[in-house]
C-alpha cells in the first residue's frame, strides 16, 4: 500500500468539510548537495571542493519573547550568490510579516488540484452530473454520445403517435437482447437552452423506458428547423410498420411545407439554368410524389385530410370513412362538419363518394344546411324496406337431410313445414302471454 503522504493525490477529489479550513501542506527545508570528490591528475591527492554554508532554520522565539530581541539575533551566513532578503519598515508588525509570507508549493500538488477540477464526475448511472456542459462542447456535434432520456424532449407537432403494441414489445425485446443497434438524431432545443429534442428514435426511446434505461446512444445535429422536419418525415416513412392515413397526412403536410420554405421564390437565373437543362422546376407536392413513388393528386388528398375535425379523423384511420370521401368532406366548414359526424354517428352509416362531393359544393355556395346533411347520410327506401332474399347452400342443408336421395323440391317442402310449426309456436306463445296478463287484471283488488 502506498504512503499517503507521498501520494499527492490521495484526498484531491474528497470535499473538505464544511466550516474548516484546509491544513497548509508541509514544506520541507531544501538539504545541501553531498561533497563530490574529485582526483587531481598532479598528486593523485583528492580535492573536496568548497560548497555553500550549511543553512539552518532559524529557531523560532519562545513565546512571551521580545520581537525585538529575535530582530538582534545574528542571522545564518547565507550562501554565496543568494540575494539578501529586504529588511522589512520600520513600525511595520513581524506578525503580518509572517502571515504574507506564502509556503513554497510542493511539487505534485497544483497538478493534483487541476486533475480534480478536470476529472469527469459521473453519478451512479454513470452519466456525467455536469452533462448538460460537457454535451455542448464543440467537437462532440456530429459524434455517438450517451445521452439521459432527461435531457430529450419529443419533436414538436410530431406526426407520428407511438403506441404501446406488439410491434413496441417486439423492439423492446430486441434492445434487450442486443442493445440499440442504431444511435437517435438530436438536436439542441431552440426554446429550451440544455435541453436536445428528438428527431428520430421516438420509439427507441419509448422501448428504452420500458426497460427502465436512463439513456441512449444518440447523434447531436446542428442543422435548421426544416432540415430537422424533413429528416424526421424521411425516418418514420422508411419504417416497416404501415402508417395510418392520419399519419400520412401530417407528415406529408409538414415535408411539403418544409420543401416549400428551403426552395423559397427561384430566381430568374435558376429558372433558366433548369429549363436550359430540359429539367422543369418541380414544386414541393412534386418533389415529395417523386420520392414516395405516388402520384401529386395522392399526396394532395391526404394533405387535405390534416382539415378533418377530431371525430371525422378517427373514422378515417378506423376505416369507417374513405379516404377520397374524407377529402371532399374536409373542405366544408368545421361547424357543417361536426354536424355531419353527429349524423353519422346516430346513422351509423357515412355518406357516399356523390353525396360527399354536393355537401362540398353546397358548402362553398353557402346553401349548405342541417336538413342536407341528414339527408346524406339517412337511410334510402330500400335500406327501409329491404328485399328478403336467402340463398342456402348444400354445407348448410345437409346436415338436416342425411338421406342423399333428398332433392330440392323435398327440401323446400321440408323447409316450409318447419316455419309453418314456428309461426303456430309463436302464436301459442302470444297467447299465453296475453292471458297471463288478463289474469293479473282480474285478481287485482278493486280500489
């Protein structure tokens, strides 16, 4: 074990206690160098150089001793080619004199009290506690990082729900076994200085939760809020989980509005840079069908989703309501709206693809009123009254036949005769009913 005294280090990362003033590191006094014994050539006779005086501490007085008499005590011999100390003023105390006099800092020791302020304190998790300083540095932009889910807020107006299904348990499970293959895309938050906001690994993150993690390996990004936008869309649709039509909508909207804002107004030089080219300028609703593979009519109609009410939403991710009904409804008035949802509701029937586009017209012509929106979605007469028509096939019938020489006309006939016994059961059944009640109002006391 080493001494500690001789490890400088030992204690330079301990916190003094509170109210008490750290000791002065002890100071030892130099010591002359040995004699070096040199050969004369001449006689062979060993000449021992002359070295400096031997200095002595002065001894300190014993308390109650006049400062004076200790001023007249004969000082030691200082050695040659040292400077000799200035005599202090006359009046001043030698008490301050001692107090200003600074101890000589050992060797090691300035070095330890850097290396503690330097070394990296980490809690029991093994974060860093100054995490919100060290991540902010210049050179870690751009690098693999652990980050504390603490320090991550969720992107804002994020598109994309993360729900708590199979498809989560599965990449719980995954990260479990075999960690975070993929590190998260960061970036500092604008509105929230220290804080990071997440671009892509919401659902990473949501699984590391649910493990009980503190953190994850993430990437910090300095880029622009419509680069971010864009990267988050890009991440969420290259997924193999299917989006909901809800969620294509928003994301579409945000990509196009994102494209729309970094192409800005092209110059003339541009235009004709790109027609000179043979290549059109494309729009953002175009640039976004190119690279989703769909056509720019498509990712209009579900852009126009994102102005359904709340209620009307839902029925298109459940599948209640199409998508190209959904679009032409999304374009009536939010009140008109409402009022259809409620229609539909109590109907439990939505309008069709016709009757959805002349709510759309009646709605921009203004003439667009309660009794036309009940209308669309009520039930036609022969909803009312529908035709009774039945189609039995031999899986169903044969069970009741087993005799395989049965023919249809049998069938029927057989068929007919059991109804026939049904309804004269039901007649039998009313019956009783209705003298069961007659001989309740006989027995019944005359008030």
């Amino acid at each position: 074990m080493a001494d500690p005294k001789k490890n400088p280090l030992i204690g330079a990362f301990r916190a003094p206690v509170p109210g008490s003033v750290p000791p002065a590191p002890t100071v030892e006094e130099p010591k002359p160098a040995a004699p070096v014994q040199i050969a004369d050539p001449k006689d062979k006779a060993v000449v021992t150089p002359a070295g400096p005086a031997e200095v002595k501490k002065p001894e300190e007085p014993p308390k109650g001793s006049n400062p004076k008499g200790k001023a007249e005590t004969a000082a030691p011999a200082a050695p040659a080619g040292t400077k000799k100390p200035e005599e202090p003023s006359k009046g001043s105390d030698p008490k301050d004199r001692a107090e200003t006099a600074a101890p000589a800092d050992p060797a090691g020791v300035k070095k330890s009290e850097e290396a503690s302020q330097d070394a990296e304190v980490l809690d029991e998790d093994g974060i860093p506690e100054d995490f919100s300083i060290q991540i902010i540095k210049e050179e870690d932009y751009g690098k693999i990082i652990f980050m504390p889910f603490d320090y991550i807020d969720p992107f804002e107006d994020h598109p994309f729900p993360v729900r708590q299904n199979a498809d989560m348990e599965k990449l719980a499970k995954s990260i479990k076994q075999v960690g975070y293959l993929e590190a998260a895309v960061v970036i500092p938050n604008e509105n929230k200085p220290g804080r990071f906001e997440m671009v892509s690994g919401h659902r990473r993150m949501f699984a590391g939760k649910m493990l009980g993690l503190k953190g994850m390996p993430v990437v910090v990004h300095r880029i622009d809020r419509d680069e971010a936008i864009i990267a988050m869309v890009d991440s969420n649709l290259k997924r193999e989980i299917p989006l909901t039509p809800m969620e294509k909508a928003r994301a579409y909207t945000m990509k196009t509005e994102a494209l729309r804002r970094k192409m800005g107004r092209r110059s003339k030089e541009e235009t004709a840079a790109l027609e000179a080219s043979g290549k059109k300028p494309m729009t953002a609703d175009q640039e976004l069908a190119a690279q989703t593979g769909e056509s720019v009519a498509t990712v209009q109609r579900f852009k126009t989703l994102t102005k359904l009410t709340p209620p009307l939403q839902q029925m298109v991710d459940k599948g209640n309501l199409p998508v190209n009904t959904a679009a032409d409804i999304a374009q009536m008035k939010p009140k008109e709206q409402d009022t259809l949802a409620d229609a539909i509701e109590k109907e439990a029937k939505v309008p069709s693809g016709t009757a959805a586009k002349e709510l759309k017209e009646a709605s921009r012509a203004g003439t667009l009123t309660t009794e036309k929106i009940q209308a669309a979605v009520a039930p036609t007469k022969r909803e009312e009254t529908p035709p009774l028509k039945l189609t039995l096939n031999e899986e169903d019938l044969r069970p009741y036949f087993p005799d395989k020489r049965t023919t249809v006309p049998d069938a029927k006939k057989a068929i007919f005769e059991g109804l026939t016994l049904r309804n004269k059961m039901i007649e039998r059944q009313a019956a009783k009913t209705k003298a069961e009640k007659d001989a309740k109002k006989l027995s019944a006391p005359v008030r």
